[in-house]
C-alpha cells in the first residue's frame, strides 16, 4: 500500500505510559453497533494499575496545559512539605481529554532535565474523549527532593480541519514511609544524558542506563520493521532493511546492546479504528531499555568527562526518525569517597545482518535476520570488599515482509529477541539476574478494488524473568500480553461514509513469586463487549 498516502490522511503516532481507564461507551456494554459511529469508549489498555501503599500521601501539580502548536509547557516543581523526602513509592498521573479531528501527538515530561514520562494522545472521536495515563516514578526521588524546573510538550497542529486541542494536567503522589512500609530503595543520583560528556560521582558502584528509544515523526523510522534495502520496490527503504539495533557506548566502546520494541502507534498499520480503544502493547506505557554498564564503573569513577552516547545501527546516514532520551541512573558506596577498579573483559561477535530479496508477481518477499552478542565484565574495590560484575546481552530477529506492487497488499510476520543476564560476585553467593523478552508482529493490510482497506494484527510482548543467588531461585516472573484486532474502513469517501467496522482484544497476563494478575479486554465497534479478571 501507498503509506504515505494513507498515513498523511489517518496520522501516524501514539505513545503514552501506564495505565488508562475508560468511561462509558456510547453504546451499552456487550451490544455493540453494526459500524462505529461519532464516538466510542474511552481509551483503556488490560495493564494492571499501579500498585499503591496504604500510607499517609501528598499530591503535587507537576504541569497543567493545553497544547495547540509545539511551544512546550514550562513551569516548576516543589517537593511536598507534610510526606516526608523519603518516600515509599511516587505516582505520576496524567489526566487528558481531546475531542474533534486530530493525529496522535508524540509528548514528554521532564523534571529538572531528566525525562521522566515519554507519551501521547490517542486519536480522538467528535464527541471528544478522556484517559489518564499512571507511572510509577519512585525511581527518580533523587531529582523530586528538591525544587526543579518543569518542561513539558505533546506537539500539535491545530486548524480549520484539525481541531483537536489536547488538554492535560500532570500531578505526582507522594506516599510516605512507615514502620511497616519503608522507603522504597533508590539509585542515589539520576543524571540526565543531556551534554556531549558527562562526569559521575567517584564512588559509583552500580551504573544503569535508561534510554527512552523511539520510532516516530511519522517518517520512515515510525515503520522501521517494514523498511527493505534496494533494489527492492517499496516506499520505505533502508540499506540494513528492517534491521535495528539500541547501541549505548562509552568513549567510543560498545558497552550495551538492545533490541528496540516494534511499537505500534494509534495511527499506525494505516487503520486507527483498530486502536480507538484498545493500543498496541507498550503504545501507552513506553518502557525506556535498559543497560547495566557496572563493568564501566571504574572507568567513569576517575573524575573526568566521559562521552555516553546512544544510536540506533541500521538507520540510514543522515535520517532521523529516532528520539534516544537518557538517564543514567547512579548508586553509590557510601563507605568510600573513590572507588577504582579496571573493566576485565569485553567480547563482541560480528553483527549479522542479511537481507534477502526475492521479486515475484504478484508477490514480493524479504527476509531479513540478524544477531548480535556482548559480553562485559569488570570489578570494583568497595567498601563492602571486591564485586565483579559480568553482563551479557545477546539480541536477534527475524522477519518476512510479503506486499505486492502498488502496495495494496502489505504483510509483516516477524520476531524480536533479547535475553540479558547479569551476575554480580563478590563476599557469599553469586546473584545472576537473567531476562529472556520476545517481541511478536503478525499483521497485513490489504486494499481491495471497492476501495476498502483491511487490517488484521496480532501482537505479543513476552517476557520471563528469573534471579538466583547462587542456584537457588530467589524471584521469577512471567509475562505474557497479547493483542489482537480486526478492523477495515472505505478510503477516499466522507468520513461518514466510511462504514468502519473492528474488533480487538487484549489480554494481560503476569505471575510470579510476587503474585498473579489476568485480564481480558474485547471490543467491537468502539464498544468494550468484555472485561474479564482471572486472578
């Protein structure tokens, strides 16, 4: 299909974080109409809310605006008085209402630099629609204990034919520790990646990155799993194809390896009528990846400037279409004021990245595989005796893109592996964090001779987590989201006349030593027809 035809008319974006619950449906719950109509349920996804202590809490105003163009929100942050600095858990909350014509608008939230929510807005009815987004923010307290400078923005156009001005207010919830709820633990210093270099305390003894990676803009780079290499005929191209890999480095060495999650946006496979209600997995809760860079520690412990730089290999020289927000997020030794040690080892194999092309008629094909593996260690002295840390990280994909010339028919089935472990030694047992996630995208669009257009998708974001200290299992989990739709629409008549129909489901499914937690969700029409809870 001509996607940038049909996306220039239907927009192309959605991202937002954490949970949202809906209001009422237009229609009663389980009696969906035969086409959609004006309006539909509010946005909502099967994640599970935020896990909340039953402690005394504080609500704090981090932002309230209405975004009409791409001036930004500016405004300032206070920590609360009466809960105390040292808090057992902090939730973000966006509450957002939109109503007329408008795309999905990409957004972000900073806090004294560091970028703490990554979002968007779900494409709206007439009649206009509400959601709230929640997060759990905990992770950053050491930049919300003091005052800081607030920016906020979700871009927007808004005229005579998109209309749609996005209204948001963001607030933080404070909930105080107690005897039987303590403070929740906390790196000690989180750093916004926001200069060429960047200088970490001396005593540093663990060192995570987070890097907010995403596809966007509405360029190329928003469909990156369906871009082929020439010679191959199609509106998207790349010389690696759809191949792409979150790379994080440190004075110029690879020191973390990532496979990026193929996000779909609420404008997204051409047919917004599948993600009225129901978004993709992650499409509202934009989870940053993560890098465990210890190894590195003793190297940034010397006092000096160090380059930390995020890319993404695989997009073509000179294109943008990627948005790599970082922090760093810093623990401490508080026994010493310099901690020094030496990285031990770094051992990358030789990326693979193929491409095959096989022209045909009707169809076309390419099938596209890569694999890539990383290990690094180091040790640091510490107040606390020698660590070492060893990570490795091995990241892999295969896929293959069928579509016919004109585009008219546009077919993607692929996978998305990365399996992370990292194993900490030092006085007693060994502890090994091991993470093993699959991304899914199963989905075609086709566009028949009455014009209609048609997509069906499948989509799964998989994830099994286990720790050990020494072979015995401490904590595991799993889990398991699964969304499916089915929704198509007549092209170039009055919205009116479009006839859309579509069905959706998702069901969110996580257990473990924490606990269990199961919910379905249904659609039809832009009416929820199921709501169903297992544990």
């Amino acid at each position: 299909m001509r996607r940038r035809r049909i996306m220039s008319m239907l927009g192309g974006l959605t991202l937002a974080a954490g949970l949202l619950l809906g209001a009422g449906p237009a229609h009663a719950a389980g009696t969906p109409p035969a086409e959609f109509g004006t309006d539909w349920h509010d946005p909502l996804t099967a994640a599970p809310p935020v896990a909340k202590p039953h402690t005394r809490s504080c609500q704090v105003t981090l932002a309230e605006a209405r975004f009409r163009d791409f001036t930004p929100y500016r405004g300032s942050y206070t920590p609360p008085k009466d809960c105390g600095d040292r808090w057992s858990k902090v939730v973000l909350r966006l509450d957002g209402n939109v109503k007329g014509r408008q795309y999905d608008r990409l957004g972000y939230l900073h806090v004294g630099g560091t970028e703490v929510l990554r979002t968007s807005t779900p494409e709206p009815s007439v009649d206009g629609i509400a959601w709230h987004v929640e997060k759990d923010v905990t992770r950053y307290s050491p930049v919300l204990r003091s005052a800081q400078p607030v920016e906020m923005l979700i871009g927007n156009t808004v005229d005579d034919t998109y209309t749609g001005v996005i209204d948001v207010k963001v607030t933080l919830t404070f909930y105080a520790a107690d005897r039987r709820t303590p403070p929740a633990a906390t790196p000690d210093a989180v750093l916004p990646l926001d200069t060429a270099a960047i200088t970490t305390p001396r005593n540093s003894e663990r060192v995570v990155a987070e890097v907010y990676a995403t596809g966007s803009g509405g360029g190329c780079e928003e469909f990156w799993y369906l871009a082929v290499p020439e010679p191959a005929p199609y509106s998207c191209k790349a010389p690696a194809g759809p191949n792409r890999e979150v790379q994080i480095k440190v004075d110029g060495q690879l020191a973390g390896i990532a496979a990026p999650f193929p996000t779909v946006w609420t404008g997204g496979w051409s047919n917004p009528f599948l993600w009225y209600v129901l978004p993709a997995p992650r499409a509202f809760d934009v989870k940053p990846v993560e890098y465990d860079l210890t190894p590195y520690a003793a190297l940034l412990n010397d006092g000096r400037p160090h380059r930390v730089e995020v890319s993404v290999a695989g997009v073509p020289a000179g294109q943008a279409g990627w948005s790599t927000p970082t922090n760093l997020l810093i623990w401490q030794d508080h026994g010493s004021r310099v901690v020094t040690g030496s990285l031990t080892r770094h051992e990358e194999s030789t990326p693979v990245n193929s491409t095959t092309y096989k022209p045909g008629s009707p169809e076309l094909r390419l099938d596209a595989a890569s694999d890539h593996r990383l290990t690094t260690a180091g040790y640091l002295d510490t107040s606390h005796g020698r660590v070492t840390t060893t990570v490795t990280r091995s990241v892999s994909a295969d896929s293959v893109h069928r579509w016919t010339e004109g585009e008219n028919t546009d077919a993607l089935k692929g996978s998305w592996r990365d399996d992370q472990s990292v194993t900490t030694s030092g006085r007693g047992p060994s502890v090994t964090a091991r993470d093993h996630r699959t991304y899914t995208m199963d989905g075609a669009t086709t566009i028949g001779a009455d014009s209609r257009l048609r997509t069906a998708i499948t989509l799964g974001d998989r994830a099994d987590s286990i720790t050990l200290r020494g072979a015995r299992p401490t904590a595991f989990s799993h889990l398991d989201d699964t969304y499916a739709g089915d929704a198509s629409w007549t092209m170039n008549v009055p919205r009116e006349q479009r006839h859309a129909t579509g069905t959706s489901a998702e069901r969110y499914r996580l257990y473990g030593s924490d606990g269990c937690y199961d919910r379905a969700l249904k659609t039809a029409q832009g009416t929820l027809t199921e709501d169903m809870r297992r544990c």
